[in-house]
C-alpha cells in the first residue's frame, strides 16, 4: 500500500511504525474470510482491509477520529484472525491499538458511552467491585427486559446466576523444584471462575513446579489498553511490573487468562523507548500460557477418561500468543478425545468487553459458536479464556471447563465443578 506521509509526520515513532505495517498490505484480501465482524456484517469497512483505509487516511491527514471511524474501530473484535490469515505479515494489531489510542484522544464519545467505558473499566479491573457489581446484577436480571440500552441487558445476561467460592489448594510445593513460576490470577477470573487458579497451581506443584503469586497483583492493563485508554493501561502496566519484579528470580510469568496473556508477551513494545523498557521486554520475554509450560513439565500419559472435548481455541491464544498445538496435546495425554469445530479460526464474540459493547455482533457469534462446537458431538467444551468459557456457556447445552480444570482432574485433582 503506498503512503504518503510528510517527513515531520514520520519523525513520530508511532506513526513510522504505522508507515511499515500500512505499506505491508497489499488489499489481497485474504483477511475478510476470517474476520468475525465482516463475516456477520458484511461490510468492507468492517473487514481488517477496510479498516486499515479508514486508519490509513485518518492517520495521513492528521485529523481526529470521526464518529464513522469510530464506529467501524468499534466493531472489530482485535481477535488478529487476519494476521493469521495475512500472506504478507501485516501488524494489524498495533495499527489498531494506535488507531484506538488516536480515536480515543481526539474523538469525544456521546455521554453514555463515555459513563459506560469508564464504568467498564473501573469494575472488571477491581475484583471486589466486580463481585459487588454482580450481585447487583443477579436482583436486577428480572427487570432486564425493559432496560432502554441493549449494552445493560447484555451485561445482565452474562452476569452468572451464582458466584462460586474460592477453593482452598493444599497441593504443597514440590521439595524440589524444577523451576520457579508466578501464577497470575486474572481480575474477572478471580471473580467469576476461582476454581481455574485452583486447578492451576494443584497442577503447577504437582509436576514440580515451585508457585508463587504476587501479593499487590492487580490488573495487567490489557482490558483498557484495547478501549484505546492508554494512560489507564500504563499505569495499570507498570503496577504489574513492580509486583512481578519484587517476586524475585523466576523462570516464568504464567497465565491462565489468555487475554491477558497476549498483552503480556506485548510488553516489550508497549514500554518501547521508556524508562521500564528493559524490565519489561524482560517481562515478556518469560511470559507463558500455562499449556506452554507444562509441556516442559513432564505431564504424564492418563488412562482414556471416556469423554470427547470440543476444543475452543481462544482468539488471543491462537493468534494473539501462536499457542495451537499444546492444549490439544496435553488433554490427548490426560485421556480425554478430542474434536475440533469446523470454524476453529471464527471468534466467539466474547473479545474483552466487546459482548458488552457490541452485543448484537457478539450474540451473533456466540450463537454460531456453540452450535459450532456442539454439532461436533461432544461431551463437553473446553476453552483457555474465562471470557471465551462466559460467552460460549451462555444458553450452551454442553458443559464448558477450562483446559487447566481437566488437566487438574486427570491427575489426581478434583472434578471440575462445571462437570456435576
């Protein structure tokens, strides 16, 4: 794609950057036959193709986001399904993060939406708010109907009937471990689903890992950074960085939110040219999805379980981090058969705060997605993401687990509440 910006416009780093990744395109294509919003909207400018115009042109001109940009930026899921797909290494992920930082400055959003963003990210980034928040929720769902705003009911409709209690682990540390991990416990998972952190360090120190969390843990800043709220989002960063960085020598940053997961294996870039760079890229660089590393771990072949898993592969685990093969591997090791969807690359709607924001285009999805996974004739679903697990169990027939859950069980741990 040829650009045509001016030499004091490229003397910014961030707008050399989106210089590179806008002349990477080459207007193939390929990218609309895997873009979720594209594929329900069918509407180029909803398509990674056509938004990298939008972006191209606003970023060219030097002007501010207008509401049209603003609404086709909303709609896209940031799921990276096209940089998958992209024959030609398009970075569509930062031209969208800067894009949304761009709009963000310089557009100013009707009121509501404002009340509901900030109202978003201060809740779902704060566990003991969020827990109060659905309480809220579980007396105001029967009035859900006549809320005016289709974005309320949708929050009531995700909101879980019951919140369950988090569980004791009394899996010691091994006498002497193989290497030394902090676990993080992700802020809505913590909340909606704590038995996943359970399962995740009974299984961590039963294959002889040493666990460790940090003790001022708060949010990675993933959940703002994709709104474009980008002062919200560093200085959520650098608090994450400073807890890691008190824990010590460690061998890994393990994540069970794969969400979150991705934005930390971004740090490098996200702190480029700053003070923290170094710790950071540091950060990164050690940053793993938890199936990654137990495959280091030795995990030992179970006997066959009798059950056939339909296996969702979050958006941010299979394109976002590149991690495919090593959920299935492992589950195939703890006894379980595996079937795969047939639209295995097709996101599910959830995308951080998107079934919020977006909830007709993630309805949409999420409906096409359980019945994706359920014509596979499976006896459950298992996913990487909490998001994903919420989305999906909505109106689902089957039961849906995280992987790390029946990992737990298959060696020695306990059965997966969502399993009966």
């Amino acid at each position: 794609m040829q650009t045509t910006f001016t030499p004091e416009q490229l003397a910014d780093p961030a707008i050399a950057q989106a210089n590179r990744i806008l002349r990477a395109c080459v207007h193939c294509g390929f990218c609309t036959a895997t873009c979720p919003s594209y594929q329900v909207l069918g509407d180029e400018l909803d398509s990674p193709r056509g938004r990298i115009y939008l972006i191209k042109e606003m970023l060219e001109s030097g002007r501010p986001a207008d509401a049209r940009i603003v609404r086709h930026l909303d709609r896209c899921l940031g799921c990276l399904a096209c940089m998958t797909t992209c024959p030609s290494g398009v970075d569509y992920m930062h031209l969208l993060d800067h894009a949304r930082a761009h709009a963000e400055a310089t557009f100013r959003r009707p009121w509501h939406d404002r009340l509901m963003r900030a109202v978003l990210a201060r809740v779902l980034t704060h566990p003991a708010l969020m827990r109060g928040a659905l309480r809220v929720a579980r007396v105001v769902r029967p009035l859900g109907a006549w809320l005016p705003d289709a974005r309320l009911r949708a929050m009531l409709d995700l909101a879980p009937a019951h919140l369950p209690a988090a569980q004791p682990v009394t899996e010691p540390d091994p006498p002497a471990p193989k290497l030394r991990v902090a676990l993080l416990p992700g802020c809505a998972q913590k909340v909606m689903d704590p038995g996943i952190h359970a399962s995740a360090t009974r299984l961590l120190r039963r294959l002889g890992a040493e666990v460790v969390e940090p003790a001022r843990f708060g949010c990675c800043g993933a959940l703002e950074h994709h709104m474009g709220r980008t002062d919200g989002a560093m200085a959520r960063a650098r608090a994450t960085l400073a807890a890691i960085r008190d824990l010590g020598p460690l061998d890994a940053i393990v994540v069970t939110t794969s969400g979150c997961g991705t934005t930390l294996k971004d740090y490098g870039h996200l702190f480029a040219g700053t003070p923290e760079a170094e710790a950071a890229a540091e950060i990164a660089a050690r940053s793993r999805d938890i199936t990654e590393v137990l495959e280091g771990l030795d995990f030992p072949e179970c006997p066959d379980r009798g059950l056939v898993v339909a296996y969702h592969a979050a958006c941010s685990l299979q394109h976002g981090q590149k991690v495919t093969a090593a959920p299935k591997a492992l589950l195939k090791r703890a006894g379980f058969a595996l079937r795969d969807p047939v639209d295995p690359h097709l996101c599910c709607g959830s995308a951080g705060t998107y079934n919020v924001l977006q909830p007709a285009i993630a309805g949409e999805l999420g409906q096409r997605k359980r019945a994706s996974l359920t014509a596979t004739g499976a006896d459950l679903i298992a996913a990487g993401n909490i998001g994903c697990m919420v989305q999906i169990g909505k109106d689902c027939a089957l039961p849906v687990v995280h992987t790390v859950e029946l990992l737990d069980w298959a060696t020695g741990g306990p059965r997966p509440a969502a399993l009966g």
